[in-house]
C-alpha cells in the first residue's frame, strides 16, 4: 500500500484556505453591499465625484454600473471556490485509504483551476493532483533472472 500522507495534507491545507477565501469573501461582500446601500455615503461620494469637472452624470452612472457588475463577480468568484472546495473533500475522500487516486488526482487538478488558476491553494492541488498520478507502488525486492543466451544459463539483472 501506498502512503499517501503528502496528497492528504496538501489538500486539508488547500481545502483550509478554500473556507478561509470564502469566509473572507463573503465578509467583503457583505461590507461591500452595506457600503453601496448607504444613502449618506452614497450621497458623498456622488458629491466628490461631481466636485470633479470631468465627470458628468452619465459617468457616474457607468461607475454605478462597474460597481454592481464588481458586487456580481465577487459572487461568481464565491460560488467557485464553494465547488472547488466540494471537489476538493470528494478528491480527499478518494485518496484517503488508497480508494481512488487517480480520481483523486482530476478532482484535486479540478478544484485547483476553479480556486483560481495561480495562487496558493490551487499550486497546492496541482501538486497533490500531479502526485496521485506519479506515485507507484513499491517493488517488491525480487531477483530477476534473465537468459543471456549463453547455454541456458541465467544470471542475475
């Protein structure tokens, strides 16, 4: 039997930060919407935005319409990390007890581009994607024999 012991820690670590990301993402949303919803801020910052001669009304609407597309990909981002993190827990389930590494491997690579294609949590599942598919079972330390063609006399590899 294979120890799979770095697979498992590099994926709970992974999966750690994952809930760790979506906490915080959600708390950011959160203060993000409370902040959009605020009338006394929403006034100040039409007045400051106003102040400057640059901007006309019909800008501000299009910076109204940056910061609710922002508030929605904030979201997209949340919804993928929570599947990231479902396949991250059906890639350990699969590891643990040697069940099914090599699933174990596309669900931990999977998880790792929906988490985010480069930053920590996803290099960590790539790496415990890429061992699932590497490691093989130990060989067993048996001899073997080979004919060298010499008289059927068998020496050792």
């Amino acid at each position: 039997m294979i120890n799979r012991t770095a697979e498992k820690v590099l994926s709970i670590i992974s999966a750690v930060f994952t809930v760790l990301g979506i906490i915080s993402t959600v708390v950011m949303m959160i203060f993000y919407n409370f902040l959009k919803s605020d009338p006394m801020i929403q006034k100040e910052f039409e007045a400051e935005m106003l102040a400057d001669p640059t901007i006309n009304p019909e800008d501000l609407e299009w910076i109204y319409g940056m910061f609710n597309f922002l508030g929605g990909l904030i979201w997209l981002f949340v919804i993928l990390l929570i599947i990231s993190l479902i396949l991250n827990i059906i890639g350990i389930v699969n590891i643990w007890k040697n069940k099914n590494p090599k699933l174990a491997g596309i669900m931990f690579i999977i998880a790792g581009v929906l988490a985010g294609i480069i930053n920590l949590t996803s290099i960590l599942l790539y790496i415990a994607g890429i061992l699932c598919f590497t490691k093989k079972p130990p060989q067993t330390n048996e001899q073997m024999y080979v004919d060298d063609g010499n008289g059927g006399t068998m020496r050792p590899l």
